[in-house]
C-alpha cells in the first residue's frame, strides 16, 4: 500500500468520524431541517431567495423577499422558543398558555397607550411605559404559573391551562371588550420598519433578546440551575441549589419573553383582536423546542439549536403558504415534516441510529480484514 | 399536607365556576307583567360583530321594554344545552338561543315544547325539526357573497385576478361567502384566482399569504378577504410592498362585517367595499314575540357599502 492511498484512507476516515460527530451534535437535526428546506426552494424556484430594496407606500426603503418575510415573522416565535426553552429544562413540561398570555400582554399595552378612548388621536403614555407596565403584568401571570409549578408541584401542562382557558377573556376584560386601534405610525415602528432602516423591527428586538439570553447564559449560572434541577431536583437541592426558585425564575423569564412577543404582535396592526392574536403560537413554540432536539423531559437544553426550531417553523410555513398548498391541507403537510423531524431527533432514535452505524462500521472493517 | 391543599385547591375552584354559573343566570323576580327570557348566546369576546350582537341584546330586553332577560354565554355546545335546561327549570317564557353547534339540540327543544316555552333562534340555525321552534332569524351569507360579487362585477374591470382569502373553513360565512366567488369565477374567462388560501379570520395569517403573493412577483388587483381583520391584514402587505389599493387605485379591497374601523377605510378611499353582517337581531326577536313569528325563517336585510357612496351616517348607523 503506498502513502498516498494510506493518506486517502485516514481522510477518509476523519472525514467519516467528522461526519459522525456532526451528526450526532444537537444542532445537526435543526440546521439539517432548515439546509433541506432551503435545497428543496433551491431546486423548485430560485427566486425564493431573491431579496429585492423597494418603498413602501411611506416612501420609506424596505427590503423585501421571501427570506425577509421568514426572518420577520419568526422573530416572536424565536423570543417564544427562549422562555419555552429555559421552562421546558427546568420544570420538565411546557407552558401552553403562552398564546393568551401574549394576548393579555398585547391588550395591556394598547390600554395603557389608550386610555379610556379605544380610539385615541394621540398616545396617552410613552410607548415604552406601556411596554413596561406589559411586561411587568406578564411576569406576575408568569410569576402565577411557575408558582402553581414549583411550589403547588403541579404538572405544568395542567397548571398553564387555567390561563390558557381564561387568558383571552382576561385579555378582552382589560379592554373592556372593546376593540382598541391606535392611529399613531410610530407605534407600528416595532412590528414594521422604522423610517429609513430597510429592515423589519421585530427581527433587531428578536436579536437583542437573544444577544441578551446568550450573556445571561454566558455570565450567569442559569444554564447549570435549571439543567440539573431539570436532571434531578431532589439532588439538586442537596447541592445547595433552590428548586423551586428556579423553576419559578424560568416562568417569570418566559414572562418577559412573552411581553416582548406579544408588544411585537400588537405592533404589527395597531390593533388586537382577542381571540385570534396568537392563536396557536403555543404549540409551534414548543415545536421549536422539540425540534430544537431538545428532551420535553426537561434537564440538558441548546438554546441555539431551538432558536434555529424557531425558524424552521417559519420557514415551512412560508414554503407551504408560497408554493400555494390547499389551504385546508396545510396542517396536514405541517404535521407529516413534523413528525418526521421530532422522530429523527427524539433522543431513543439518535441513539438507536448512533448503534447502527457503530455495527455497520464494525462489519465493514471486519469485512475489511477478512479481504486482507 | 399537600393533598389537603390540592383538595382545598380543587374545592376552591368548583366553587368558583358553580357561583360564576348562577351569577350569570341570576335575575330578580319582579312580578307577572315581565316576559322571561332566557338568551343564550356565544362568548361576546369571540369577535366585534358578538360584541355588537350582545350589545344589542342587552339594550332591547330591557326592564323599560317590558323583558325579564337573563343571559348564559358559551362557545361550547354542551354548555349551551346544560344552560338551556336551566333556562327551562326557571320556567322563562321565551328561549333565544344562537347555538354553537348545530346538532344536539332536539332532546331539550322538546323539552322546553312541553314546557310550553318558545324558542327563537338567532343568527345560527341548527339540525331539528321546524316545529321545535317558533322562528329562526338569520343572515344569508351566500346572498352577502353575491352582494359582494355582484358589486365587483359591476366595476366592468377587463381583468379580475383575485386574492382570496378564507375564513376558518366550514364556518357557514366561510362557505357563503367563498361559493359566490367560486361560481362567478368557474363562470367567467377573465376572473382567475391567484391565490385562495384560509387565514382563519387572523389578520396576521392573511398578511402573510398576501405577502407570498408580493413576493413571488404575480400580479393581482383584487383582494376578497371574508372578514375585515383578513382585509386589514391584507392591506398592511400591499403598504409594505408600495400597492396602491383603494378608490381608483391599482388593488381593490373587499372586507366583510362593517366594523366601525373598516368603515372608517371605506370612508377615506382606502377599501373599495364591505358586506354587512347585520348583528342586530333583537329588534326582529322583540317584533316576533309581540306580534307572533309570519314566517320560520326570517332573513335579515344586510347592505354592502361601496366606498365612493358611503357617508359618515352610515358609519355611525352601521360599524359595529
């Protein structure tokens, strides 16, 4: 055997052992998804990537394209998939009141910026008082939830369905059931474009929080407090590490999450309407999650790996919404991708396909051998 | 420790929904002169146009007007069952029920028939025999449709390439008004759909689908969105892109429901038109229970306004 083949054949190797640890990385599924998504438009229609700099009827510049439309509507679902991320790890379950949370919080602002007068020439307060006071408000529901969590000890799917039920009534209550709209531009500034920046808000606030998440993770023990107690609470605790605290700090941050999303929701219209604001956004914030790689049985997390869920979310609604998939069929072809990536990264499957190259690649070399 | 605070928990919160219930149906007895009536109706936070309803509900059966009324809401049908039998225990006089589900119904229909009690349907019918009730008043979401699609018609447009965007498939305003597009489009060589996708009644849902026709670069000038939060939404894409739409401008907008807000667009030339969905039954249910029902079925009057036609009057008179 000369060098050269001797040389191919460790490439060859590292290559493979290279290909195997990438696989088995928890963003692997993620980014696999999202490089599929972005092949399959790839081959269907370049033009999906096309990324035009227009006006819009402001005389403003705007970019525009497929690509900008994904970014820009995944942002609140990205915010989401932080809070989720960081309760899922630590509580072991999901909070599904997020949706009528992000409706409370929406209908807060737009009290706040109206007053009395659902429809006020000008904004009572200052758009950022509002912001606070909202998501102040989110964090006492928050605070509400990861309460009945970590001190009553109740399931969190169970414990978020009261105000998953009554949220959206809470939310039409503090408007007293009107339908408020705000006619001052620059309050839909955060959920369009600010004059002259080309770009849409939503996607520069959903970067902020997550350049804010990543140095809390960074600088603080966060990471480590809600994976162990996610792991093992009661051995957690004997390490000198309050379960219950963080459990409840977890809700309170998606508390946060969910003001910031919901002010981005309200935004984008000026105006709220109850009982579809939302809607749903639950569900896909816990997909994000999952397809993040991540256990719903709570302990390790990557929070790049869901906000990359996040997107690829976004991504396929975009797809299916462009290449004008029967709209009644829409969840059904949702659901399939779905399933199929949540299967492929459920923890049992990785495993089980991780023993299967490992014997595959023993067969070979004892095959390998054999010939030798 | 812990299971007795689940329980006291528990009991904690039976007790809230068992006295929310009876708050809702709780109502003075005033003597004989009162008629009774029990109205059931959906959650009036569901949309502005149940908001407008219960509104008018609760200005007509008043103490002044000669009603006794006690109210239950749910978007459940059970619910509405269960608060119908209650309705009938309490011996009211007349029934007004807008269901939230059509089938269900026929066990305490009867029951309220023996009782001797009538029943007046509102904005919904539902699967049970004609006899059960007095009379059921409602709108004809296919003619709001024609309306609406007449009306495109007469723009004498050369070329009609339509965004349609639908309402939660199967509602009955989703099917009323998508089947007079639908004929008028199998109909005729120069209307095309560009695209007919539901958004829910979500305003952000049809943004976006307005938006994936933007950018995939196909052209269109009319947007028929089934309510006018869709139609919002819509119209939020076209200003992000520079479409002009409106009076005589390149897109016309077509919302349903005649919220105050549309009109108002309607008004300053930014939509072209919007169907009503007449919310105000009562003062046909307060007819019908002085002067007795003519007919089963009645069908409301609704109006479709046209942008260059439509006055502040009408605003005020018809945004709900």
């Amino acid at each position: 055997m000369s060098t050269s083949q001797k040389d191919l054949k460790l490439k060859k190797r590292s290559f493979s052992a290279f290909l195997g640890n990438m696989v088995r990385q928890q963003l692997f599924i993620p980014v696999a998804a999202l490089l599929i998504l972005v092949l399959f438009n790839l081959i269907m229609d370049p033009s999906f990537f096309k990324i035009e700099l227009g006006h819009n009827s402001a005389g403003d510049p705007v970019l525009s394209g497929y690509l900008i439309t994904i970014i820009d509507y995944a942002s609140e679902l990205a915010i989401l998939a932080i809070g989720m991320t960081l309760v899922t790890s630590a509580s072991g379950g999901q909070d599904i009141s997020v949706g009528a949370a992000m409706a409370i919080a929406g209908s807060v602002v737009l009290r706040v910026l109206c007053g009395n007068n659902p429809r006020p020439e000008h904004m009572q307060t200052s758009i950022i008082v509002a912001f606070l006071i909202a998501v102040l408000v989110s964090m006492c529901f928050g605070a509400f939830n990861g309460m009945l969590v970590a001190f009553f000890k109740i399931q969190p799917m169970v414990a978020t369905l009261i105000l998953y039920t009554a949220g959206r009534s809470i939310a039409a209550w503090i408007n007293k059931n009107k339908l408020p709209v705000i006619s001052d531009p620059s309050f839909g500034y955060f959920g369009n474009s600010i004059p002259g920046i080309p770009l849409p808000t939503p996607i520069f606030i959903a970067v902020i929080c997550m350049i804010i998440i990543a140095v809390v993770l960074k600088f603080t023990n966060l990471r480590l407090y809600s994976q162990s107690v996610g792991i093992n609470s009661s051995s957690s605790r004997l390490n000198g590490i309050n379960p219950q605290m963080v459990k409840f700090l977890t809700f309170v941050i998606l508390g946060v999450c969910v003001a910031v999303a919901g002010f981005i929701k309200v935004s984008r219209l000026s105006t709220i309407n109850y009982s579809v604001i939302a809607k749903d956004i639950e569900m896909d914030a816990i997909l994000a999650v999952a397809l993040g790689g991540n256990s719903l049985g709570g302990g390790k997390f990557n929070m790049k790996a869901s906000i990359i869920g996040a997107y690829v979310i976004q991504f396929l609604t975009t797809t299916l919404t462009k290449f004008k998939v029967n709209s009644t069929a829409i969840p059904a072809y949702k659901a399939v991708v779905v399933i199929i990536l949540v299967v492929l990264s459920a923890p049992i499957v990785r495993e089980k396909m991780g023993t299967l190259r490992k014997k595959l690649a023993r067969s070979k070399g004892n095959v390998g051998k054999e010939v030798a | 420790m812990k299971k007795l605070v689940s329980i006291l928990l528990t009991a904690a919160f039976v007790a809230t929904m068992a006295i929310g219930m009876c708050a809702c149906s709780k109502s003075e007895d005033d003597g004989d002169k009162l008629i009774k009536v029990g109205i059931i109706n959906n959650d009036p936070n569901e949309s502005g146009y149940r908001t407008a309803n219960d509104n008018d509900m609760k200005a007509t059966f008043t103490k002044e007007n000669g009603y006794d009324a006690s109210f239950a809401y749910s978007l459940k049908n059970e619910e509405q069952i269960a608060a119908a039998q209650k309705f009938i225990q309490d011996e009211v006089d007349y029934l007004l029920i807008s269901a939230a589900g059509t089938s269900g119904w026929d066990s305490v229909l009867k029951d309220a028939k023996d009782a001797g009690i009538k029943v007046i349907l509102f904005d919904r019918t539902i699967d049970a025999d004609e006899s059960l009730y007095e009379a059921s008043i409602v709108s004809d979401m296919a003619k709001e449709g024609e309306t609406a699609v007449d009306w495109l018609a007469s723009q004498n447009l050369s070329e009609y390439n339509v965004i349609h965007i639908q309402g939660v498939m199967g509602s009955s305003a989703q099917i009323g008004r998508s089947g007079a597009l639908d004929a008028k489009v199998a109909a005729e060589d120069n209307w095309n759909i560009v695209t007919q996708q539901t958004a829910e009644w979500n305003a952000e849902n049809a943004q976006q689908i307005v938006q994936a026709v933007i950018d995939s670069g196909e052209s269109f000038n009319v947007i028929y969105a089934e309510n006018d939060d869709m139609a919002k939404g819509a119209v939020q894409a076209l200003d992000k892109a520079n479409i002009s739409h409106g009076v005589g401008k390149d897109v016309i907008v077509i919302g349903f429901d005649c919220n105050k807000w549309a009109l108002e667009e309607l008004l300053a030339g930014n939509w072209n038109y919007d169907g009503q969905c007449n919310p105000f039954q009562a003062s046909y249910i307060d007819d019908i229970i002085k002067n007795g029902a003519k007919q089963k079925v009645v069908i409301m009057e609704e109006k479709g306004f046209d942008a260059t036609t439509i006055t502040q009057d009408d605003v005020d008179k018809y945004g709900i």
